[in-house]
C-alpha cells in the first residue's frame, strides 16, 4: 500500500510585491504541480494559475471516471507509460491555454511560466518540466535532480562547460523553454520506480538561489513534510528572499508486502542459482 504525505507552501519573499508562483498538492491524486510565473502587470500570476488549474482538471478526470472515456492523449510518446503520457498531455495543454489566453489583452501578451509536476502511482514516479523549477529527489541520504533545467547557462554547460563560465549573471535566468511561449511545448518527461522512504521536493527558483541542495536534503531529513517546507522559506528570506519562494515536500510510504518482497530478492535468487550451475557444470567436467 502507498501512502504519501505532503506539505506546500508559496510566500512572496522580500523583494516582491506580488506573488506569481502557484502550486497544487493532493494526495488522492497523487498529483503536485508547481508553476512560476512570468510577465508584467500580473500576468505572471494569471500565466501560472492557467497553468496548475489546466493540468489538476485534466489529471483529475482520471480519478473521477472511467479513464478510457476521458483519456484522450495527444501525440503519444511510445516510450512512456500511459500515466506518464497524460503528464505530457497535461502540460501541453496547460501551454496552449496560457499562449491562447495571452492573445486577449495587451497586458498579457508575453506571458509565460515554468511548470514542474510529480504524478505518483502504485508502482512509479513520473516527473514533467518546463523551464527552471527543479524537483529533486532524496533517496537513501542523497539529493537528486529529476528536472532538466531549461536556462541559457545549464545548457550551455552541457556542451561547453568553459563557454558557460563566461555567460554573464544577467543570463542566469534566461529560459530556453517556457510555458505559453509558443503554440506547443516539448516538456521533459521521467519515470521510475520509487521506494519506501523516498522524499520529492519540488521548488521555484526563488528557493534553489539561496538555499543549496544538501541544505534542502538536511531540512528534509531533519522535520516533518510541513514543517520543513517553512523551514526553507525562512531560510531563502533570510538571505535576501529576493523573489517569490514556493516548495512542496512529498514523503513517500510503501507499507511492505509478500509480493514486493519476493520481487525485490529475486536478482538476488537468480544470482545465486547461475553461480550454483556454474559450479555444478566446472564439476561435471572434471
């Protein structure tokens, strides 16, 4: 049986007068969802709303019905899972909603926001991102980022490491991708397999500047879900909270069974045997 606890939390931060992330956490579902606006004249914050309510009503449609009537994935991705392709269907609609919507005002034109979403199953964690929010993943003591960063500088990194070092601050931030943007988006996609004791931190930027990922592992092994999440706020604030600063903590649960068990041992078993028959076999030919 899986039981996950979760806690989140958005604050303002210091600088800022409004506050354009929003978030989504249910348990039922197993669904948490983090977005962080971008845009002048709060347009951020109507980007980053569109993008959490599109993706929560979609995915709850899954819980409240027959999955094969409302399942109606877009372009499928033959190499994930069909729960992994209704995050991907998710969030490509989440971006056609804010790039439909930005064309209505003047004040919106322009708008965008990141998105990072963690859909957990029976037996499988599945990560989607666009832009710069990361999700990191805490298992066995170590911290692990699931997301793939979309910024100017962690993609230059990746091809030319010494080019990146001469990347101007001002680029810190540049996205390279972004919900909203464009008509269609091509978000990132991970699954894998969870286990007990595992912990998810989903977060915006205005967390990850100030507060480095060991600190974010500490907290989280150190307090409970809730009380970690305002831990960290309070940290990023206390270092200047220079932007609007949103977390959710997961913990995840696996009450233990027969049959996990028995999946668990078996490499174990299997190995065990081949090294007998090979004993058995260097006998026989002697």
């Amino acid at each position: 049986m899986l039981v996950v606890e979760s806690a989140g939390i958005t604050d303002v931060g210091k600088k800022r007068k409004g506050n354009e992330d929003f978030l989504f956490l249910d348990d039922a579902m197993g669904l948490y969802v983090l977005a962080d606006g971008m845009g002048g004249h709060q347009a951020g914050e109507v980007a980053s709303e569109l993008v959490v309510d599109t993706i929560r009503d979609y995915m709850k449609q899954f819980k409240e019905g027959d999955p094969d009537d409302v399942d109606d994935l877009e372009d499928a991705d033959e190499s994930l899972s069909k729960e992994a392709n209704r995050i991907l269907t998710g969030v490509r609609r989440a971006n056609r909603e804010v790039h439909q919507v930005a064309q209505t005002k003047a004040s919106y034109h322009g708008m965008g926001s990141t998105v990072a979403t963690v859909y957990i199953t029976s037996e499988r964690l599945i990560v989607g991102n666009v832009g710069d929010s990361p999700v990191y993943l805490i298992h066995n003591g170590d911290i692990e980022l699931l997301s793939v960063i979309h910024n100017v500088i962690t993609e230059q990194s990746a091809i030319n490491p010494e080019a990146a070092e001469q990347i101007g601050e001002q680029y810190k931030h540049l996205l390279t991708r972004a919900m909203g943007i464009e008509e269609t988006v091509q978000p990132d996609i991970i699954e894998i397999q969870h286990f007990d004791g595992d912990m998810v931190v989903l977060s915006s930027d205005g967390l990850t500047d100030l507060v480095s990922p060991e600190e974010i592992r500490d907290v989280v092994n150190k307090e409970r879900h809730d009380k970690a999440c305002q831990t960290l706020v309070d940290m990023a604030n206390a270092r200047g909270g220079h932007d609007n600063i949103t977390v959710i903590v997961l913990k995840i649960k696996t009450a233990k069974s027969q049959k996990g068990w028995g999946r668990r041992l078996t490499p174990r078993i299997t190995e065990g045997v081949v090294v007998l028959l090979k004993k058995l076999f260097h006998h026989l030919k002697r």
